[in-house]
C-alpha cells in the first residue's frame, strides 16, 4: 500500500489513466497491462518521482526502457514534449513498441 501523502502529492499520470484506467503509479504497478506501459509514463512525464519505487525491478525496468526510447528518439521527443532530458542509455529499442511510442507522443502533444 502507498503512503497517502505521496500519492497526494505524485503529479497526475498521462498515458496511463487512457490505456489502462490507473491514476497513480501504485495501480499501474498493481496492473500487468500497467506495469508493462510504465515506460511511456516515464517518456512522456517528466514531473513524477519515482523515489517510493525505486528497487522495483518492474520500476527500474521501465525506467531503463524509457531512456532507451529517449536516446534513440530523443530530437522527435524533444521537438514535440517539453521535458526534462532522460539519461542517455545506449541499447536497442523493440520496434514492435513503435505504434505504441508514436501514439502515446501523439496523445500527449494534442492533450498537453
């Protein structure tokens, strides 16, 4: 269970309310489908902190992954979201994750 004043205080998810109805990171957590697009939540909003769940694999997984999409996308991100720079993380990207990375930069850009 979370502690109601980081919940309280946890700005408002993006991404993930849309695809699978969860508001906070607890419940993306609680939610496979939420666990596996944690990573788009951390691409697109730069304004969470993610400290109450660092050392969750699935947390830290997602986190790698996001930087991952950054580094490969980083001027189309960039160009398109006001954000703060991810780490650079060198590796490959899944690209059958791509429809899924343009809708979810498309959503963010017309409903931001």
């Amino acid at each position: 269970m979370s502690d109601p004043a980081v919940t309280s205080t946890t700005p408002p998810l993006k991404i993930l309310p849309v695809y699978t109805g969860a508001t906070t990171i607890d419940e993306a957590l609680a939610d496979p489908r939420g666990a596996r697009l944690l990573w788009l939540e951390l691409l697109v909003n730069d304004r969470l902190d993610l400290g109450p769940w660092r050392g969750r694999p699935e947390v830290e997984e997602a986190y790698k992954k996001a930087c991952r999409w950054y580094t490969t996308y980083r001027s189309v991100i960039e160009a398109l979201l006001p954000r703060a720079p991810l780490p650079a993380e060198p590796g490959p990207v899944d690209p059958r994750d791509y429809r899924l990375f343009a809708e979810a930069i498309r959503f963010v850009v017309a409903h931001d």
